[in-house]
C-alpha cells in the first residue's frame, strides 16, 4: 500500500514520521509516538514543538510554514501537514 507522497510506501512514511517524533521530542526508541498530542506528554511542549518541526523539516526535507507548526497538534494532524507538502513537491 502506498501514501500519496510520491510513491513512498506507507510504512516507510510512518517509520520516517515515527523516527521524527521520536528525535524531534528526545523519546526512547519503543515508545509508541501514534497516540502523542501537544502537551499531553512531558516531552511535547513549546521546545520540544519547534524541535519537532526541526526534525519533521530534516527527515522530509521541506519548509513549515507558520500555519503548518500551528496545525502540529497531533501525530495524526503532523502526518496530514507532512503529506500535504510532500504531494506538492514535483
């Protein structure tokens, strides 16, 4: 099955979301990032935010704009921000 970014295999957008999270907000490598919303976690809060949106720019290689980092509410919501670029670029 793949996701709309280009072609790239859903699983190895998820795990390239997952390693994102999980770098963005300094989390141990089983914890399960799926279920993360902003400030429901101890890791998820204004710094961990801009480093979420630091690692999200790296692993996918594009710009957030400020609307984007507002909309970062959520693995979910990140996922949907991420694909919306990622189906843009050419």
């Amino acid at each position: 099955m793949s996701s709309p970014e280009r072609g790239i295999p859903a699983s190895n957008f998820d795990r390239r979301l997952t390693e994102a999270f999980r770098e963005g907000l300094d989390l141990p490598p089983d914890t399960d990032v799926t279920g993360l919303v902003f400030g429901e976690h101890d890791h998820w809060d204004s710094l961990g935010h801009v480093q979420l949106v630091i690692a999200l720019e790296a692993e996918f290689d594009l710009h957030l704009t400020g609307s984007d980092v507002m909309e970062l509410r959520s693995y979910a919501a990140a996922a949907e921000v991420v694909r919306s670029h990622r189906s843009t670029l050419s």
